[in-house]
C-alpha cells in the first residue's frame, strides 16, 4: 500500500470521528432528551462524569456490553449477546478503577473508555485491509469511492460506539481478505472468531464454502480452514448450555429486548413485508414509531433491490454473504435494527461504486444527511437501529 493511501485511510477516519463528535455534541442542544429509557444507563454511562455527546455513544446495547465486560454474564437475558467484543474490553481494560464504585450496581467507567478505543482501532484496522482487498480486486478509485460510501452510511456511527460492529466488519475484512490470499486456516480462525462476536459471524462459514467451490484445487486446509468457521458460535453454545441449560439461549433471550422480536419459529420475509404494510396503514405518519419502521422498511428494501440487480455481476461468495447477512435477521419476524445489521453487507458498496461513479456524491450527501440525523436522535436517547 502506498503511504498516501494509508494517509488518506487515516484523514478519512479522523474527519468523520471529528464529526460525529461534533454533531452529537450540537444534538444535545437541540434535542430534548429522551430521557435514557434502557437498562443501567444511570449505571454504566451517567457515571462516566463525561459529557452526554462523549458518553450517548454508549446507549442501548452499549451498556449491555460494558456490563458483560465486567461482570459477565449475571444478567438474565445478556445472553443474547455474544461475548467476544466485551472480552476484548475487559482483557484489554488498562485504565485506573474507580475503587469507590460497587461493581454489583456500577459500571467502572474505564470499560467505556476501553470500549471507545478498541472500537476506534477495529474500524481503522477494518478500513486499512478492506482498502488493500479491493485495491487488489477493483482499483484504487474504486477502493477509495467505497470508503466513502461505508462511512457516510446512515448507521455507519455505530462503528464509533461501544457495540460490536466495528469487530465483526474488522474480522470479516480479514476473513475476506486471508481467502483471497488462499490462508483458508488463517480466514477459519477470523471466521470462527467473528461467530463468537454477533450471531451474523456465521455466515463467514457460508462465504468460505462458496470460496471452496470457486476454488481450481481443493487442498486438506482449505477444507479444515472453512470448518472452523462456526467454532465460535458452537463453544458459545456450548457455554451457553453448561450455565443456562439451553444450547440456543442467546436466541429464546430476543424477545425480551422488543421490537417484537422472536425466537422459534422462524417468520419469513413475506409476513414480515405484511407486519410493516400493517403498521404503516395503522400507526400515525406522525409518529416516531411510523418513521423508525420507514427507516427500517426502506433501508431493507433499497438494499434488497440492489442484491437482486448486483446479481451475476459481483463475485458470487460476496453477493452470497451481503445477501445472507440482510435475510437472517430478517427471520426474528421484524426489521429492527436492520439499518445497523445491513452494515455487514458492505461489499455490496465496490458494485455500487463503479455502477455509479459520477453520481457517488449525491449518493453520500444523502446518506451523510441521514446520519447526522440518526446519530442525533441516538445520541439523545431515541431508539434508531
């Protein structure tokens, strides 16, 4: 990689950090807040001493996480988070304790400052080999056009807080990264590790059986390396049912965090599309709840829309994988938080960059536009993905 791109990779982090600092920042003076309706945020964020547009990046699953990183799973119900992002936080927690907070009741605030930082060094790291991998399939126009378009995102701001987004794209830019390079057993480690980060990780495994079958020569590693994809996912299970009985509890866990979310029996798309139809047609336009679903009906389709026209003209084990990580979530019965889970299928972004190469500034004014609007509302406590 040449060292202006590296520059570049690095610029492009710093304003867009500087950003959504600033913009969080002018949100607490413009929004009334919400009033911080989710678990322990007078626990794990208030505590900080840090201002609301520092600690907001923290909301929601934020304290979930920093709650697991330090004190494990003692929570009813935290099993539906997976564990690996808040083990990093915990392993990798270097800052003073505050010896005068109870940790039965309060979270140690060096946990979000760990967690900012650890999520800022995985999106950096993602950013750098996504970069190298589609220099090497695509070019660096393309390369540096997709960037662009990954970080003006709407939702993209999740890779700054305190939730495990910024791991798993980091883990599955490597996995993508080591199969192209045929390192099947380094692509198997990443893999498996993304399975232990978020439940999406285990698509990994179905993108390294598409590599297999694209692949000239099969060789034992190759095949050994996709195997060991799904180790995370299955060493949590089986954690899961020495301490809870259940192999699948991270999925009987769902709907206790709403949105109507469900476990068993999968629902498919077809009623899913019917749920939001009805809602639409019975909840106020007016309404917050009105427009968190248009959000969540329209990001889902736009990107449904461009998998089926990307079709045969991406490499397949990407189209396959962008196009699994928008379905499976999909199967809970609802599209909440699909404007954030749809980050996984970044690499639908190097089509749609050299589809449509003059026009990409429009396209990330407006998903900058909406962003900034997102984050506002997260910031102030407003449940947006």
């Amino acid at each position: 990689m040449r060292r202006s791109d590296f520059g570049f990779i690095i610029k492009l982090f710093l304003s867009w950090r500087g950003l959504l600092f600033a913009f969080a920042f002018l949100a607490t003076l413009i929004i009334p807040n919400f009033g911080n309706r989710f678990p322990y945020a007078d626990r794990v964020l208030i505590t900080t001493g840090l201002p609301s547009w520092i600690w907001g990046f923290g909301n929601f699953d934020g304290v979930h996480y920093l709650r697991l990183a330090q004190n494990g799973y003692t929570a009813d119900y935290t099993q539906a988070f997976f564990p690996l992002y808040s083990l990093f936080i915990r392993l990798f927690n270097f800052f003073p304790k505050n010896q005068l907070l109870d940790p039965r009741f309060y979270t140690d605030p060096s946990y979000f400052a760990s967690g900012m930082i650890l999520s800022a060094v995985f999106f950096v790291a993602a950013l750098f080999f996504l970069y190298k991998l589609l220099v090497k399939e695509y070019d660096r126009k393309i390369a540096k056009l997709s960037l662009l378009l990954l970080l003006s995102f709407p939702t993209a701001f999740y890779f700054g807080a305190v939730y495990s987004e910024s791991l798993l794209l980091l883990l599955a830019v490597l996995t993508f990264w080591f199969a192209s390079r045929d390192k099947f057993l380094s692509a198997g480690v990443t893999a498996a590790l993304a399975s232990a980060t978020k439940i999406q990780g285990i698509l990994l495994f179905v993108f390294l059986i598409a590599e297999l079958f694209e692949k000239k020569k099969i060789s034992l590693n190759k095949i050994l390396g996709a195997a060991m994809a799904p180790l995370g996912l299955v060493f949590y299970t089986l954690f899961l049912k020495r301490t809870t009985g259940d192999f699948f509890y991270f999925l009987a866990s769902q709907p206790a965090f709403g949105a109507t979310r469900s476990s068993f029996p999968f629902v498919l798309l077809p009623q899913v599309i019917y749920r939001y139809v009805k809602i639409f047609l019975t909840v106020s336009s007016t309404s917050l709840a009105f427009a968190t679903a248009a959000l969540e009906f329209s990001i889902t389709g736009a990107l449904i829309v461009i998998l089926i026209a990307a079709f045969k003209k991406m490499k397949f084990s990407y189209w396959l994988f962008s196009a699994l990580a928008v379905l499976l979530p999909t199967l809970t019965g609802t599209l909440s938080s699909m404007p954030r889970y749809s980050l996984l299928a970044f690499m639908v972004l190097p089509y749609l960059a050299a589809r449509y190469k003059k026009k990409i500034k429009y396209i990330v004014i407006v998903q900058s536009a909406l962003q900034i609007i997102l984050l506002s509302f997260f910031i102030r406590g407003y449940w947006v993905a």
